[in-house]
C-alpha cells in the first residue's frame, strides 16, 4: 500500500489561522524556528491517530490571543487529501467547543470539547473513523516509517522484535545439520529449549561441585530430589495396550519385503556399530580432559589446605598478641596497686590515738531545779566522781575501738599485698608459656611465600589447559581413526537407504507414534525405579566422590558444545538479518566477560553505534531502515525529516519526502513542492 499526502489544510490549529499545503512527491518546508514547521506534522499525526509528533495526545491544539488565553467559540480544523493506492482520499477533523445556555442564565457556559470526523466528506463517528485508519495503516507501523529516528528509539527488546518479525526464527535443525555433536545435542534435548537445557546442565555441575564439599548435604539433596510416586498400575495397563498395538504394526511391517527387512537389519547393525565407534571416541576424550581436571583438582586442594594453615598460624598470632598485651596492662596495674598498698600501710601504721578533751564539772550548776538552792556538798562530790568514772571509761574504750582498727586495716592491706604477688608471679608464668613470637612470624611468611608460589604455578597450568585439551583431541590417532571408521558407516548406512513404500510410511510412522508414547511411560514408570536408586544411593555417596570430576567434565563438554551451538545460531541470525538492510547493521548478541552470549539490539551504520553517529549520519540509517520496514510491511507513507539543513545527502526512498529545514529568513513558512527528479 502506498500513501501520499497531496494536500493538507490547517485552520486555527496551533497558532495557525489558514495554511494550505500543496504536497509532491519531494517536499520542502522552509521557516524560522517557531514558524511552524513542526506543526505540520503534529497536524497530520492528529488527524490520523490524535496525537502530536512526540506522541503527545494533551498538547494544546487551541488558538491564543495575545495575552495567551485561548479564543472561544471558534472551530479547530485539520483536512488532507490523500492518494491511497492510486485512490484520491479525503480526510478531516475537527475540534469544537460546546456551549450551553442554562435556564435563567444570561450567557451560554462552555461545557467541554468534541472532535468531528469525516471521510471523504462523509461523516463518521469516533470509532468508525479510528477503524478505517487502521484497516489503511496500523499506527506502530505509521510511526517505524515516517519518523527516521523512531525505530532506535524503542526499547532494545522492542527493536529486536521487530527484526526477528522481519527475519523469522532460526531453525535449529538447520544450525545443527552436518554437525554430529549439534545433532546429538539436540536429541538430547527432547522437550526442553536450548537455554533450558543450558540452565540445567549449569545447575547440575553446580549440584556436583556442593557434593564435593560435604557429602551430608548430597545426602539431603538426594532426599529432597526423591520424584513423587504415581499411580503405576494405570500406567502399566495403558502401557500393554499400547505393547499389543505396536504387535498389530509389527505384523504388518513383517509383512514386508524380506530384503527391506533384511536391509533394515544392515543398516541397523551398521548403526549400532557406528554408535559404539562414536563411544569409544567420547570415551576417549572424557579420559583425556578427566586426567587434566584431576590434576587441576589436586593443585586446588592443595592450595586451600596450604591456606587453611596460613589462616590457623596467623589467628595463633593475633591472639597470643592480644593476650601478651592484656597480661602485661594487668601485671602493670596489679604492681601499681602493690605500690600504693605499701604506702597506705606506712601511713597506717604511724597512726596514734587522738583524745583531745578534757573533763570539766560545773559546781555551779548543782542546785536544785525546785528551790534553786545549792545541793550539799556529799552530793555534789559523789555527782562529780561519777562524771569523771564515765569520762575516763569512755575514752579507754575509743582507744581500744582505734587500736582494733588499725590492727585489721593494716591486715587487711597485708593480705591484698601478698595475693598480688601471687597475681603477678601466675601472670608472668603465663606469658613465659605464649611461645617466640618471632618464630610464629617466620613460620607465617614462609608458608605466604609458598602459597603465593603454588597459585602462580596453577594459574599458568590453566591457561595453557585448553589449549592442550583441543591439540589432545585433534591430534589423536586413535580419535581419528575411529571418526573415519564412523564416518565411513555413514556412508554405508546412507547408501543402503531406500525410499520407502507408502504402507511402510504410515506404518513406520503410527509406529514411531506409538513408540513414543511407549518411551514417555516407560519414563513415568521409571520415576518407580528412581525412588529405588535415589534410595540406594544415599548409601553410596561415600564412593561417587571420585566420579564427580568425570561427571563434572562432561558437563562442561555439553556447555562447550552448547556455547559453539549459540554461536552458530547467532552468526546465522544476524547474517539473515543483516542481509535485508542495504546501509546499517544490526548487533543482535552481545558477549559477555564469561564467554556467554546474551541478547541485545544495537544498531550500527559504518561500523558506528547508532547512539555515536551524528545527526546525519542517524537520518541516513533511519531511513534505509524505513525502506527495509516499507516493503517488509508493504506500505510506504511520507517520511517528515526534520532539521534537514543539517543533512546533504539522504539514501534513495521510494517513500514520500517533506523536509522540514530551518531558515532564518523565512519568518513565515515557505513550501517547495518538487519532483524527485528535480530534488536529487
């Protein structure tokens, strides 16, 4: 489908009172920034999808006055004529206010916007309208080819989609044909896809190195991985019914020819015989990296249990350090307080008894508290030698309080002063057993020195590793012989090969069905014997240690056959996705530090990112991507170029071209309709 814009007119639209554009095949639109030059295109885009150039569906259409309010009460209109397969069209819309007067009211109040839509002057509603625009183009396609910059700007996902649509699916039997190890690995994929098959393979040499670790937890790995039992009997029914089907087949087919037979039995025999070639070979080669990754595990083992010992010796160091230090602030502090003890003890011992006061009696005093007079004598005399008797007897009793005192005061300090001693004499034995410190430090640096010296030895061995892998491999003899012995079957197997008659066709093939079937519930009832082994392997970890390297290293076979399959796909897919595209480039697929390959979409013109090139240089690989895009889709529309001063030269298109170029000294918008013989 081809669609070209004849004629576009533009009333009170953005600013724009009347504009009428009359389009060719070549276009060019001159004017000053703010002319309006991409108003034209909002324009267009609003009357086919309502929304501007930037997908904006709430810019402002209205036009303003001066002090920017928008004038009422006027209508907002957009109209082309389009040529659609040769097929004049016309289409409009238009943006109009609603006023209702109310009851009392004295003015009309505006209360909301309609749009109008026409085709061919016929009157539509919304949705009818909506639908012949997208039975006449689809607005994602509208947009990957009129908008040069467009398509680069979708997310990558996006991008890659709309390549893979123009591509189609790699098949993977094609990647795979004439390569025995892509064959095999597709056989032995069944069910699953590739990075499913890929992610369980990982899993599973992940699962086998834990197992290395600690046998207990395979053993509670096993445990959990026990399948849930089904129900058998069923199974084992359906499973004789379709045994006796397959019996029907076979008579059938016995019915045959007995040279077909006798054929069959050949190519059969040669087959078995070219699988047992093809095991002795991976035999072969499993014995060749299984020596390789035993001596790889050795030197591991043994840097990690050189490690271990580094670790024991410096956490000894670190904590005899600490407790040095400890004993000797305790030795310091006990001593300290030994000697503060022993001044104390000077002091109390120079202690003496202190009785300043003396006894006095007041004679005055003695008179009777009722009369007033003075008491007898007698009386007086006996008062005050009772006074003295306890004044003397209390101060012989403060003297024996002090002297009991200072007795256990200094006991006391005498006690603490010997379990001091005692303290510090168990201190100092205590650090005398810490051992040489700087026998400890000789010991530790030795053992760096030795560790240091075993991993640069084992990082050498591994990067020369794969590099003897692959000449051990391609270098065989007996490799080689056996390949050219299986290749040689081969040849026998294909040249005995005859075309089948159409009964043994549908024989075969009801027999391959029913064998499949057979095969899937031999599968589920095999999950019976599963629960058995898994069982009995729980007892037999202890002895599946030294297998696991073997197992470890045919799993990495299966990600390097794997790794070079991907590759493989991602070459082809972007060599067919490339080959549509006259100028630019696509990276489909990215590699990443490890080796793997992860999707991606990036497109390059020249060899030069699309997010690198200049403006140019992006309008030239838009454009090619349009052409591609056009005919993939079948429909080619007008491309609006934007700041097309800036770009000389543009790849030949056979879309509709409206270049939008800025002028300084066109203050109102010029047009410039030419052929496009006249523009190139």
């Amino acid at each position: 489908m081809k669609f070209l814009i004849e004629q576009l007119t533009l009333i009170n639209f953005k600013g724009i009172r009347e504009l009428v554009i009359n389009f060719n095949h070549w276009t060019n639109v001159y004017g000053a920034n703010e002319a309006g030059k991409t108003t034209i295109q909002d324009a267009f885009r609003w009357l086919l999808f309502g929304k501007d150039s930037t997908d904006r569906t709430d810019f402002q259409i209205k036009t303003v006055d001066s002090r920017g309010k928008v004038i009422p009460k006027i209508e907002h209109e957009v109209s082309a004529r389009c040529i659609v397969d040769g097929e004049v069209v016309t289409l409009k819309k238009v943006l109009r206010e609603k006023w209702q007067k109310k009851r009392s009211a004295l003015e009309p109040e505006f209360t909301g916007n309609e749009n109008l839509f026409f085709w061919n002057d016929v009157p539509l509603k919304e949705s009818e309208y909506q639908k012949k625009i997208g039975e006449m183009i689809k607005e994602n396609i509208f947009k990957l080819i009129t908008n040069p910059l467009y398509y680069n700007s979708l997310k990558w996902q996006d991008r890659r989609q709309v390549l893979m649509g123009i591509a189609g699916e790699i098949n993977d039997n094609d990647v795979a044909n004439g390569d025995t190890a892509f064959e095999q690995l597709l056989a032995t994929l069944g069910r699953k896809t590739l990075e499913e098959f890929k992610k369980e393979t990982a899993a599973n040499k992940k699962r086998i190195k834990d197992q290395l670790d600690t046998i207990p937890t395979r053993i509670d790995e096993a445990n959990r991985s026990l399948p849930d039992p089904v129900d058998f009997p069923a199974l084992e029914k359906q499973l004789k019914q379709l045994q006796e089907d397959l019996q029907v087949i076979d008579a059938g087919l016995q019915n045959e020819a007995e040279q077909a037979k006798q054929t069959n039995n050949i190519i059969a025999d040669k087959i078995r015989q070219r699988g047992e070639l093809q095991n002795q070979v991976l035999a072969i080669e499993h014995k060749i990296r299984s020596e390789i990754n035993t001596a790889r595990a050795n030197r591991e083992s043994l840097i990690a249990s050189k490690k271990r010992e580094l670790r024991n010796l410096q956490d000894e160091a670190q904590n005899n350090a600490g407790l040095i230090t400890r004993t000797n602030a305790a030795i310091e502090t006990l001593e300290k307080e030994r000697e503060e003890l022993g001044a104390k003890w000077e002091v109390v011992n120079k202690e003496e008894f202190q009785f300043t006061d003396v006894f006095q009696f007041d004679e005055n005093k003695c008179v009777c508290p009722t009369c007033k007079q003075r008491l007898p004598t007698d009386t007086i005399e006996s008062s005050r030698k009772q006074l003295e008797e306890n004044f003397n007897a209390n101060r012989e009793k403060l003297r024996a309080e002090f002297n009991t005192s200072k007795v256990n005061r200094i006991k006391v300090i005498t006690d603490r002063g010997f379990a001091i001693a005692g303290e510090v004499e168990s201190l100092k034995k205590k650090l005398a057993s810490l051992g040489d410190e700087k026998a400890n430090q000789a010991k530790i640096t030795d053992l760096q020195s030795e560790i240091s010296s075993l991993e640069l030895t084992h990082t050498s061995l591994n990067e020369s590793e794969a590099t003897e892998v692959t000449t051990a491999l391609t270098t065989n003899a007996q490799i080689l012989e056996l390949n050219k012995k299986a290749s040689d079957l081969q040849s026998e197997i294909d040249a005995l090969k005859t075309p089948n008659s159409k009964t043994q066709d549908e024989l075969r093939e009801r027999k391959a069905n029913l064998a499949t079937h057979i095969d899937t519930i031999n599968k589920q009832l095999a999950v019976k014997d599963q629960i058995t082994r898994t069982k009995q392997r729980i007892a037999d970890l202890e002895a599946e240690e030294k297998k696991l390297a073997q197992q470890i290293a045919d799993l990495e076979g299966t990600e390097f056959t794997i790794q070079r399959f991907t590759k493989a796909k991602i070459d082809a897919l972007e060599e067919r996705i490339n080959g549509r595209f006259k100028y630019v480039k696509f990276k489909m697929f990215e590699e990443q530090i490890n080796g793997t390959e992860v999707e991606t979409c990036e497109t390059t013109y020249k060899g030069v990112p699309f997010s690198d090139l200049n403006n140019a240089g992006k309008v030239w690989a838009g454009i090619d991507i349009i052409n591609t895009l056009s005919q993939h889709y079948n429909v080619s529309a007008p491309i609006f170029l934007d700041n097309r001063e800036g770009v000389t030269a543009i790849p030949d298109t056979e879309a509709q071209l409206i270049n939008l170029i800025v002028s300084a000294s066109d203050k109102k918008l010029r047009i410039e309709a030419l052929e496009m013989q006249e523009a190139v």
